[in-house]
C-alpha cells in the first residue's frame, strides 16, 4: 500500500462530513439526557437509539481518515486521550450513576495511538486487501462485547471463553464483565477496525484521487462544526444539561 505524501489541507467536504457526526451525537446526547437523567420518556428517543452507531460510527471512520493528515498522530493521539479522561473524572465525580470509563474520546486517543505505532506494519497490507480485512473482522466482532460471541448471531460464531466474561477491567478490549456498566462505551474491540478501515480510505482522499467536487465543496457552518469536534464534544453535555435543568427543575417544565 504505497502512500504518497502532499501537503496537508483541509477539505471542507470531510469536515462537513465530521460536523454532521458530532451534531448527531449533540442531538442524540440532549435527547438521552431529556429521558434517561431526567425521565421524560419520549418514544422518539427508541428510534434515536438505532441512530447511535452509525453516526459514532461515521466519527470514528473519519478519525482514522484524519490520521493520514495528521503531522503527528502521537501528540493527536495523547491529546484526545487526555480529553476522555477529563470527561471521566468529571463524570464519575459528579454524576456518578453516569460515570465514562472508556467512551468514544478514550477509544480514538488509543486507536490513534495504535495506529502510530504499526502504521509501517499496515501500510504493507494491499489496500483492496485491507479494506476486506477490517470490514470482515469489524463485522464479525460487531455485537461481541455485549453477545460475547465472535461471529453474525443467528448465523454463525463461537462463543468466547468463559475468563474473557467475567474477568474486570478488560473492558477497554471489548470483554465487559456482567457488573461493567459505562454511560458511553467504544471498546477497541470492534472500533478499532473501523477506525484502520479510515486510515485506508484516507490514502486515496490524500491523494486527491475522489471527484474533484469532493475537494471544492463548501458547507461552511457544517465544515466549521467539524472543525470543532474535540470542543464541542468536551462542553456539549455540561451546557445541555445545564439548560435541561433550568427548563425542568427551576422552571417546572412538564
């Protein structure tokens, strides 16, 4: 897989693309908030959960398209690794029934890690052919943190062994024991192969090789909301449930 190296720009159409991610997620957050902490139903919000992973989904594969852009995916990495730990320390201290312990900032801050450390290793892989792998293993691993299976449930699979269940703090991996519980959960087991899937479609973005309306495109208030993940992820939930406890404990509302 040969990457040619140009110089690093922005490009408006994948920072629209990151700006649609993150205010999906805003949305999905405000709406969780609205029904989970402070318990207004609403039957939307079980449709809006279907929504959860395509759209971190969408975050994720874009970060590791980032990563081909990126002067240095180890400070990135540590940088955005940093940031999820400060929004768990926040969170277990304050809100301890809502407590983070590895979201989706600790899983990219590890992935983009990961990937700095065997990028020479992977970058070797064809690309056709590591675009097969990834999809496969992401696909195969996609419900295995909560099914413990290895496979398509209902289809094929095997079931992983019993000391990958139930022993703690192997939930970073994607083996949560019965009593792991996170208010938002992106193991590196399946992400991290969505996040290499990026990376390789990151080569060809790179090199300018996408219809040239790709790189001319211009979104601007979307383009600018991407070009703000890290803050607008890291202040969303303390400015939304601010407001949503104004409007429902101090103004009374429902």
């Amino acid at each position: 897989m040969q990457v040619v190296i140009h110089k690093n720009s922005r490009f408006d159409s994948l920072d629209a693309l990151r700006g649609v991610a993150i205010l999906a997620m805003v949305f999905y957050h405000g709406m969780y908030d609205v029904c989970d902490i402070f318990g207004y139903k609403l039957a939307i919000f079980n449709y809006l959960t279907l929504l959860e992973p395509p759209f971190a989904g969408l975050f994720i594969l874009l970060s590791g398209v980032s990563s081909r852009f990126s002067h240095s995916n180890v400070k990135r990495g540590f940088r955005v690794l940093l940031l999820g730990l400060v929004v768990s320390a926040v969170t277990i201290i304050f809100m301890p029934s809502q407590g983070i312990y590895f979201g989706i900032l600790h899983f990219m801050g590890v992935a983009i890690l990961i990937f700095a450390l065997v990028r020479p290793a992977v970058d070797k892989i064809p690309a056709k052919a590591a675009l097969i792998l990834w999809a496969l293993l992401f696909i195969i691993t996609f419900t295995m943190p909560v099914t413990h299976i290895i496979g398509i449930p209902g289809l094929f699979g095997f079931t992983l062994p019993a000391v990958l269940q139930n022993t703690p703090n192997l939930y970073p991996l994607g083996f949560p024991d019965a009593n792991f519980f996170s208010a938002d959960y992106f193991p590196i087991i399946p992400w991290l192969f969505l996040f290499l899937f990026g990376t390789v479609i990151g080569i060809p973005i790179k090199e300018r090789k996408l219809p040239e309306k790709f790189y001319t495109a211009k979104i601007p208030f979307l383009a600018a909301a991407g070009r703000n993940t890290l803050i607008i992820y890291v202040v969303h939930q303390p400015i939304i449930y601010g407001l949503l406890y104004l409007l429902f404990k101090i103004a009374h509302f429902g």
